[in-house]
C-alpha cells in the first residue's frame, strides 16, 4: 500500500541548459545550499540558483536562475563535482585530473592545485584532521588496485596516505578513519588508519553497478546481491534489515526515514523503519540520484528534478486516514529525530488519541486501551 512521501518537481529545464543544442547531456550535479552545479560531456560548469517557493495552497516549486557557465578547455566530459562550501571550493573530476575552482565564478585556483590520477572521488564527510579549513578527499587511483587521500586546502592539496586493496576497486565511501569498498567480487570495509580489514558479503561488479554510500556516522548503504539494499556499520555488522529494490538500481539516496532507489523505470521509496516499499514513481531515463543537506535531487541526460518530501505530520495523517495504525505510528515514533522535542510529545498524543478511537471504532477495545493509555 502506497504513501505519498514525495512529490517530483521540475528545477532546471533542458532549455535553460542546451536551448537547442541536442548533443549536450548532464553528466554530474552537486548542490550546496542554493547554488546549482551541473557538469555535462562537453566539458562545461553551469552554475544555476535555485529559489523554492511555496504557494499559498502549499504546493511548492523551484526556479533556478542561471548564474554563468565555464568551458574547461577539454574534449571530455566533467565526471564529478563536489562542493567544499568552507574552502569556497568547487572539486571538479575531468580527465582523471580534480581541478579546483571557485565556487562563485568557477575561475581556477591562481595556484593551479589539482589532484592527478583520479578515476573516481569522495569527500570524508566525517573528517580526522579536525582542521576546518581543509577537506579529507579519497581517491580511486588510476593506478592498480590503489586507493590515496589527500587533504585539501583552499589553493595547495596535500597527500597524506596511499592503501593498497586485494582488488581492484569500483566505488568507495569514507567515515572518518574507514573506508566501505566495492571491490571485483565484493564489499569490504577496511580502515586505513590500522591496515585492518573485513569482508562483507559477495557482489559482481561486472554484472551490475556497486553503490556504496556513507548515510550516517559509521553506517554505509550498499546494493547487495538479489536487489537487496544493505546496511553495513563499520564493524561489519548490519543493525537494520534490509529493503527490497529491483536487480538494475541505478543510484540510492536517503531522506529519513526513507530510503530512495533509482532504476530505469521508477524511483522507489522504502522506510527504513519497517522496510516496507511506501512510494513508487515512474521516472523513465533517469541516471542521477543524490541527495545533498537533505535535498534529494534526480536527473535524466536533459533535466533536473527534485524530490519533494511531504510534511511527516501530513502523511502521518494520511495513513490514519486510511485506517493503517501500525504504520502511523511507526512513522511518528520514527519523526521524533526530526521534530523538536516539545512539539513531538503534543503531535504524539494527539496521534495515540487518534489512532485509539480507530482501534475502538474497528471494536479492537484491548489496542484501542493501551493507545488511550
């Protein structure tokens, strides 16, 4: 049985990117409070702003004013970007080189720092030099089965370890000192402070696309074998069940309690309270799914769109409006993180009071007691 978590609202229109260039296609996107990067094959950074407003009857949507746009002066595509909003720096990934520029007229820095040797990159978003003026990045060498992270400053980078793998790696996340690893043939965590590491569970990189993605401290999500999306800790250990995706998941995102997965077809919203699949969207050609600050973001080659969250309390609602107690109240035991405290109890009571006149209105008397209790 469905809810209605999210709504998908368009942001940035193919015409605002490629008016009628045809051959240009959106290759990554980062976002960073307002500000809008996209990078596509021609080599190019366009930079939007994007202003949510809300109408009076609540429905929300985006408009995104384009700021410029920069030609990096290569014939390949821009592969990654990634925001490091303290240094006002953009991290950008062409080339198998990390160019960094600024955030605010996408200039490159005077002192032309870059890093070399990059097949794919992440930030360690729970960082160990305590230094805020510099960001922990973690690189997929273009060297065999070689992983190196460096610390970056606002105009110097600084490499400050090289790990080598029992294989060849495909994707990776950090979490302070550990690194979750999609390998050949399967995951692997392995903290590269102490050389110790530990298996997880058996995956083919051949046959499908590995994600691996950090989604809290010391906690990853990986798509597993069977289309199963995994949850791993740093311990190697699993403290959720996992969700059921379809075999071909392109891309997964988080926006507690839910988790999102993009495949060729559809956009799926399971919670990851109960594991139950709550939404499904069709979104055909889709091949980006991220989210940033809590800001789920999709794409296709020709468009941006972003996923809505609705209010918790408003689908809270919905659910007791359809007589579906259990999952109500998993719901709002599960919003207490994202509510203030004061405010969650008098929503909670009133959520008990209501879902024990359901339970007494289906003559559940026991159920309907505890909840009035």
């Amino acid at each position: 049985m469905s809810v209605k978590a999210f709504k998908l609202v368009s942001a940035v229109e193919r015409e605002m990117l490629m008016g009628d260039k045809n051959y240009i296609n959106i290759e990554c996107i980062e976002c960073c409070g307002k500000n809008l990067y996209i990078g596509t094959n021609d080599c190019f950074i366009y930079h939007f702003l994007l202003d949510e407003k809300t109408s009076t009857t609540g429905k929300i949507t985006f408009a995104a004013t384009k700021q410029l746009h920069k030609y990096l002066g290569m014939k390949k595509p821009v592969s990654e970007l990634k925001a490091a909003s303290a240094l006002t720096r953009l991290l950008v990934l062409c080339d198998n080189t990390i160019t960094l520029v600024n955030m605010m007229n996408l200039e490159p820095v005077p002192t032309g720092a870059r890093i070399k040797g990059a097949v794919t990159f992440t930030l360690n978003e729970n960082p160990v030099s305590g230094d805020p003026f510099c960001v922990e990045v973690c690189i997929i060498s273009v060297k065999r089965r070689t992983i190196q992270l460096f610390m970056v400053f606002e105009d110097r980078v600084q490499i400050v370890k090289e790990v080598f793998t029992p294989e060849q790696p495909c994707a990776v996340a950090v979490d302070g000192y550990y690194l979750c690893l999609a390998l050949t043939t399967q995951y692997i965590i392995l903290n590269y402070n102490t050389g110790v590491s530990q298996d997880l569970f058996p995956y083919c990189s051949d046959e499908k696309r590995p994600i691996v993605k950090r989604i809290g401290r010391q906690e990853f999500l990986l798509a597993g074998p069977g289309g199963l999306g995994m949850f791993a800790t740093v311990d190697g250990i699993s403290q959720r069940a996992p969700v059921h995706w379809s075999e071909n998941v392109i891309g997964a995102a988080l926006c507690f309690p839910y988790v999102i997965a993009l495949d060729d077809e559809f956009i799926t919203v399971h919670s990851m309270l109960d594991q139950q699949q709550k939404q499904t969207l069709p979104f055909k050609e889709g091949h980006i799914l991220q989210d940033f600050e809590g800001k789920v973001i999709v794409a296709t080659n020709k468009g941006v769109y972003i996923l809505v969250p609705l209010p918790l309390e408003k689908q809270i609602q919905d659910l007791l409006a359809s007589h579906r107690v259990e999952e109500a109240l998993v719901l709002a035991k599960g919003a207490r993180r994202n509510i203030p405290k004061e405010k969650f109890q008098v929503m909670y009571k009133r959520i008990l009071q209501q879902a024990g006149f359901i339970q007494f209105a289906q003559l559940q008397f026991l159920e309907a007691k505890e909840l009035f209790r």
